[in-house]
C-alpha cells in the first residue's frame, strides 16, 4: 500500500526535552494513544476524517533545540496539514511556553529547586481536544491511573480510528462521531461504571449536536470555564480543574482533589497526613501562577521514583 509522507522541523527555544514531556502527557507507559519509543513519539491523528500517523523526534539547533515531524496518511495529505499539525504540536507539546519566569521563581525555593534540576526542559502537554480531555477525566475518576489508563485503551481500540501500518494498527482516540452509534452498555462492557458510561455518552452526543460549544471555554476566565465545566454530567471539581489544566492548559490550575498530587505533596513538604483541598491550595500559591507546571514535575518525580523515567 502507497503511503503519503511530509516532513518537517519546528524550533524550540532551550531548554526542551521531548522526552519529559511526552512522559507527562501519557503518563503510564501502557498508554497506547500516545506512544513512546525511547526517541520517538507518535500518534494517530483524525484530518478530514482520515487517519494520519504523528512521528515527532527531537533535533539539536544550537542555540535552540528542535523536533522534527514526519505525518504518514494512505490518503492524500492537504496542503495546509502541516500548518495544522504544527499549531496542534505547540499547544500538545506546550513549544511556545516561555520557561525562563518559571525557572526563576524556583532558582530561590527550596522545594522547586532540585525539581527543575532534574526535570529541567520538560513543557507543559495538553490532550489535543478539551473533548478528549474529559473523557479521560471521566474515565480516571474514582479508580487509580493505571485502570483509567486500561479503560482509555479499550475505548480507543474499540470505537477509534484505525491506521494500518504492515502488519499492525493503531488508534486514535475516538472523537464524538466515532461514539454517536455506541451504546451506553458497549462502552460499560470496556469497564466503565454506569454512571461513567452514560456520561461519555451525553457528552459525545452534546457536543454532535452542538448543546455543548466546548471551543468557547478557551475564552472564560478560569472560574468561569471551571463553572461550564461542572454543569456537564459526570465533571465535579477534580475534573474540572484536571481539563482547566490538562484541556484548556491553565498553568495556574492544580487539582486539589488529585490523590496522586495529594501524595506528592505530602512528600515533599514532609507533612504527617495527605493535605486537604484547602491546605493544597495554601500550599501550592507560593509558586503562584505555575501550580500547574509543578503539578507535572511532581508526576514526572513519582515516575522517577518508580523507574520509569
């Protein structure tokens, strides 16, 4: 079979480690949506209803660093994919964020200090859709990472797009479409929960008929967007703040109600007890407004601390 190829490299300012940051957006290493080969990170992508498989590697441009994008399609690629693609990877990716506020910020504390030596470069990732983003708040409520993690993957295979490649396939995460002939029991049948599945369910369906206009969060301000959020069924506080941070990427959003950030910071600030909402939120101002930014060295620090990374 003819496959289609484009290449092409985008600059980011140093420092930037492709590495760290795929880490922080797949986070368990069985995530089969967004893969990651040691240099390679791929994944499938849906343009014009038309599978195209991602390849980003990392590239030295001294005094910058870069990545260099291959997109693979069976069909014909559209000339303005790569600009597409591009913006998609900034915002995936966070390439345009500007580290150096942040760094200087934690060059005087304590905390942060060994933190940022260790994962120094990593940016901050965002699912690509605010859609997908929900989803796997959804999906990861309740149940540990790693479960959320097996439901996402049995979503993605059962209902997402395929790309064949030789001999092996992979998915893209469903889009609404993909769910709008699935039922609610299908997707309990991949391990969701009632309440879960029917929310995935309401949501593809607002959002197919456009009773929900998820684009227009972009533009609220945090309270605001955290407000629509929670008027969707199955999105409480924790999801809300998850997609302001992981969807929308406000770096001034920490999860308070994160059991694994709720984990981590009791380490770091050796505290005898796992903080409460409140006290995460006291805790977490002093580095005011890059929370979210720490929130991904934490989970890049238990990765660490588990072997993985």
């Amino acid at each position: 079979m003819t496959y289609e190829t484009v290449t092409f490299s985008l600059p980011v300012r140093s420092p930037f480690s492709l590495n760290l940051t795929v880490w922080a957006l797949r986070r368990r290493k069985t995530n089969i949506v967004d893969r990651w080969d040691g240099t390679r990170y791929s994944r499938i992508i849906v343009f014009n209803s038309s599978p195209v498989n991602i390849t980003v590697r990392q590239e030295d441009m001294s005094p910058e660093t870069g990545i260099r994008i291959t997109l693979e399609s069976k069909s014909v690629l559209p000339h303005q994919i790569q600009n597409d693609v591009g913006l998609l990877l900034q915002k995936m990716l966070g390439l345009t964020i500007d580290l150096q506020p942040f760094y200087g910020i934690a060059g005087t504390n304590d905390i942060l200090k060994p933190l940022v030596a260790r994962f120094s470069g990593v940016r901050p990732p965002r699912f690509p859709s605010i859609f997908e983003a929900l989803i796997n708040s959804i999906a990861c409520q309740q149940v540990s990472l790693d479960a959320g993690i097996v439901m996402l993957n049995r979503l993605s295979e059962s209902f997402g797009m395929n790309y064949v490649d030789n001999d092996s396939a992979s998915q893209a995460f469903p889009r609404p479409e993909d769910l709008r002939e699935v039922s609610e029991e299908e997707i309990r049948k991949l391990g969701f929960s009632y309440q879960k599945a029917k929310a995935i369910k309401n949501l593809a369906e607002a959002v197919i008929d456009k009773k929900i206009e998820l684009g227009n969060l972009e533009y609220m301000k945090n309270n605001e967007a955290a407000a629509c959020l929670s008027a969707i069924r199955g999105i409480g506080r924790w999801s809300a703040e998850y997609v302001l941070l992981r969807g929308l990427g406000r770096l001034d959003s920490f999860p308070g109600d994160d059991i694994g950030a709720q984990n981590n910071l009791k380490r770091i600030f050796h505290l005898d007890t796992k903080p409460g909402y409140e006290e995460i939120k006291t805790l977490t101002t002093q580095w005011h407004p890059y929370e979210g930014l720490v929130y991904f060295h934490l989970l890049l620090e238990k990765l660490h601390l588990k072997g993985v990374i």
